[in-house]
C-alpha cells in the first residue's frame, strides 16, 4: 500500500507561482515507482499534467510544458510540482497519483480510473 498527501494549494492571480507536494508514505519509496500529477477542474475530465519515472525521466502534458516543473525528493520522500506562470485554466482540484513499476496509467496511458494510488487532492485557484 501506498499512502498519498498533497499540500500546497491555494488561490493566486494570474502570472503567480505555486509550489505543490505530495508526501509519500507506506512501502519503500524508491525509483521503483511512477509519480505523478493529475488536474480535473469543474466539469471536466482529469487531466494527466505531468509524471516523473526512475531518477528524473519528466513528461508533461502541453498545456503546462515551460511552465511546471515536476521533481521528487527521495530523502524526504516527497514529490512536487513547481508551478510558475499560473493562467486561470489552471484552476482545478490537483491529485498525486502513483502507480509501481513502469509508468502506464499514471502517464496517461490508457483510463486513469485505473491508477492504483490517489492522493486526497488540493485546489489551486488563478484568478484574472
């Protein structure tokens, strides 16, 4: 079992940043894992927005490429998504998810339902 926690959120104006975390507890955290972000906004689907497989093999949806950085921090086994330039469709509900072994679902392959481990989530709001 793999217990998720993200913190960070809240409400900034268009052109700020953001910092998001997510702790990972439960088994051993190590690079046998595949990390990653997801956002679902309002009356939308989710959203892969970025995943981080092995030591520092990043993918990023387009619409955040540029502008989001994600990393993982394996002695405090936390991962993060720096978010700078912050635009309004960026407003959604963020979820860490992860899933052991090779990135599949959690790189958006395939139904995202079936990503194994979620975090609770966290709001970000950008406002104009």
């Amino acid at each position: 079992q793999v217990q998720l926690m993200e913190s960070g959120g809240g409400s900034v104006q268009a052109g700020g940043s953001l910092t998001l975390s997510c702790a990972v507890s439960g088994q051993t955290y190590s690079s046998s894992y595949c990390l990653g972000w997801f956002r679902q906004a309002p009356g939308k689907e989710r959203e892969e927005v970025a995943h981080i497989e092995g030591v520092e093999y990043t993918t990023y949806a387009n619409s955040v490429k540029g502008r989001f950085t994600i990393s993982k921090d394996n002695g405090k086994n936390t991962l993060y998504l720096q978010m700078n330039s912050l635009k309004p469709e960026d407003t959604a509900m963020y979820y860490c998810a992860a899933e052991v072994g090779e990135c599949t679902v959690v790189a958006g392959l395939g139904d995202s339902s079936l990503v194994p481990y979620w975090g609770q989530g966290t709001q970000v709001t950008v406002s104009s």
